[in-house]
C-alpha cells in the first residue's frame, strides 16, 4: 500500500510493531485514516504493540460455527 500512496510513516510504524504477533495486517479504507486490521491468535500482545507504537488499539472477535448440515427426523 506504501507504494500506492495510501499508507502513512504512523500506519507503517503500526504494522510494524504488530508483525511479530499477527498473522497478517491490513490497512482499512484508503489508508489515510490511520486504520489497519490485524488477525491474530494474541490479541493481548498485539493491543499492547499498538499502544506502545502510539496507536490506540480496538479488539474484536470475529468468528462463527460455519456452515452446517442439520437433518431433521419425520
């Protein structure tokens, strides 16, 4: 995104910071907002190396069951 002009020095600081617990990160939207996902197993450790870089960190959980076969008994 760095070379498409959408990323900014703070948002590339943010990735990172979060590089080393993340499974992968991403800029949001155009990328000059200063948002960015990133997937984890450690969401504790990746909020701190938010916070510690000067970010503001919000953590969600994102997941479901998935689809699933229910068979029904006449």
């Amino acid at each position: 995104m760095r070379k498409i002009g959408v990323s900014s020095p703070e948002l590339e600081n943010l990735i990172s910071a979060t590089e080393r617990h993340s499974l992968g990160t991403k800029l949001t939207g155009a990328g000059g907002g200063g948002c960015m996902v990133s997937l984890t197993r450690n969401p504790k450790r990746v909020a701190e190396s938010i916070e510690i870089a000067g970010g503001r960190p919000l953590v969600s959980k994102f997941g479901s069951g998935g689809a699933r076969i229910v068979e029904e008994e006449n």
